[in-house]
C-alpha cells in the first residue's frame, strides 16, 4: 500500500494538534467573532464601545455567518474553528503556488520554502483566530478562477471576501478592466444581498442602524490603532515613522495613490510583453487537474 500521499496530511494534522494544544485556550479575536454572532441571534447591537479593543469591525452580515458557533460550547467552536483555518490555510498555500503563471520549481519545494519563511506568521494568525487565512483563501480562488476563464465566479468570491474585510474590493477595478462590466454587476449583486441579509432579523430600520453603527466603529477606532504592532498598513507605517497627524494622513494618502498607479502600470504594461486575461487557461487547467 503506497502512504506516500498520506504523509504530509498526517504531518500537517499532527503539527496543527501540538499548535492547538498550545494556543486553542487564546484567539481572542475569534472571541470576538463568536460574540458578535451571539449577538447577531437575539437580534442585539453589535457595536459597544464598553468592549474596548476587542470591538466587533465587521459587517453585519459576518456576524450572522458565523452564527453556528455561538450555539456550540466555546472550546469545540475554538477546536472547529481552528481546523477550519488549518484546513484554509492548506488549500491557501497550495493554491498559491498553482496560481503563480510560471513555475521553475517543483511545487513541494516552493511550498517549502513558503511555510519555512512565514511561519512565525501563520502561526500568529492561528493564535490569535483571526480571519486573513479565510480573506486570503477566498482571493486566491478568485484568481484561479480568473485564469480558468470564470470571472464571474471570481466577482462572486471577491464580493463575498469584502464581508470578511472590505479591502478585498480594491481588486474590483482590475477585474472589471480585463472582463468587463458583467462582473462588477455580480460582485454588486453579492454585496446587495449581505448587506440586506441582516434585515432578516433586525428589520430594515435595525440593519441600517447596524451598517450606520459598523462605520462609526471602524472609522472612530481606525486612528488609536494606528501604533499597534499588528497593524501593518501605509496609515501605521507613517504614523510610527513620524508620529500621528495631518503628515502622516497626507503622506498615507499620497502612498496609497503611488501603490495603485504603480499596479495600473503594470497592468497596462502586460500588454506589451503579450500577456493577456485568460492567456494561462490551459496551463492552469493542466496544473488544476493534477
């Protein structure tokens, strides 16, 4: 019997059991998660300013999708929780390295090499139950499903990945320039129905309070956290650099605008080097079917 393929999931489940063992009592921000949802069933506000740092900064949507682990006992919503996200973070890896469009390694070594040098990183995400490895897994789909010819389908996923954080959406503009209109109208449509999602249970009046309330949040906490050692944006970069202010927001501003001009030149510079949307189908596909 070969057990040669069986050998690196038995690895992986080993290493996330010992993982476990030492962190599954923390991920605090999972706590976060599991409250909000709880919330979200007896149809409660989900943004308090007594919860502090552990406020809830997610769309109200989110809130009610993970419902079903505020009706299961803590530690075994943890303990799923937790394999959930190996599990993403497994497909996460995998398909990363499928989606690169030209491979001059072989795969195990890349990811080798990927999990060598971002463990300490993977490992911090795992600890404290965040939701990156979901944001992530969920965009890379879209990728591959863009090189399979589905755009479509990727609109779908990036619109969906926008209720997990809303910074997904930046994608939107290059998906809509190489595949046309169509997709922006789907990932719209995917946005339409979660933000009208919550009215199920908190009425229309209730759920425009909560989406009201959700930007309040996330725009009044945005600046204190600014200096945190978790928060790695262009914002917390120049306010570490030189200090919270104007500077700093205008110099974050100015960053950002440079970060996507320079990603719209090289898109537009693809063309003349003959790259273009769908031109990796078929070796994609290939990849895909191994």
């Amino acid at each position: 019997m070969n057990v040669r393929p069986f050998l690196w999931p038995a690895l992986l489940i080993a290493l996330a059991a010992a993982v476990y063992l030492r962190v599954g009592r923390e991920m605090p921000d999972f706590g976060v998660y599991r409250t909000a949802a709880t919330r979200a069933l007896r149809a409660e506000p989900l943004y308090r300013a007594e919860d502090g740092h552990y406020q809830c900064k997610y769309l109200p949507a989110f809130a009610l999708a993970m419902a079903p682990f505020a009706v299961l006992d803590p530690d075994a919503a943890k303990t799923i929780w937790f394999a959930l996200s190996v599990g993403l973070l497994t497909a996460y890896l995998r398909w990363s390295v499928r989606a690169l469009p030209e491979r001059r390694r072989p795969d195990r070594v890349l990811l080798l090499l990927t999990v060598v040098l971002m463990a300490k990183f993977y490992l911090h995400e795992l600890t404290l139950g965040q939701t990156n490895i979901l944001l992530g897994t969920l965009l890379v789909a879209a990728l591959l499903a863009v090189q399979i010819d589905h755009p479509l389908v990727a609109a779908g996923l990036i619109g969906a990945a926008a209720f997990v954080k809303p910074y997904a959406l930046v994608l939107m503009p290059w998906l809509a320039f190489s595949y046309g209109a169509a997709t922006i109208g789907v990932a719209l449509a995917v946005l339409g129905v979660g933000l009208a999602l919550p009215a199920l249970v908190y009425g229309w009046s209730g759920n425009l309070q909560l989406l009201v309330g959700w930007y309040q949040t996330v725009t009044s906490s945005t600046g204190p956290n600014l200096l945190g050692a978790d928060n790695i944006s262009l914002a917390a970069m120049w306010a570490k650099w030189i200090g919270p202010g104007q500077a700093a927001s205008a110099l974050a501003v100015g960053s950002t605008v440079a970060a996507l001009g320079l990603a719209v030149a090289v898109w537009r510079r693809r063309r003349g080097i003959g790259l273009k949307p769908g031109k990796c189908t078929e070796r994609t596909n290939a990849s895909l079917s191994k």
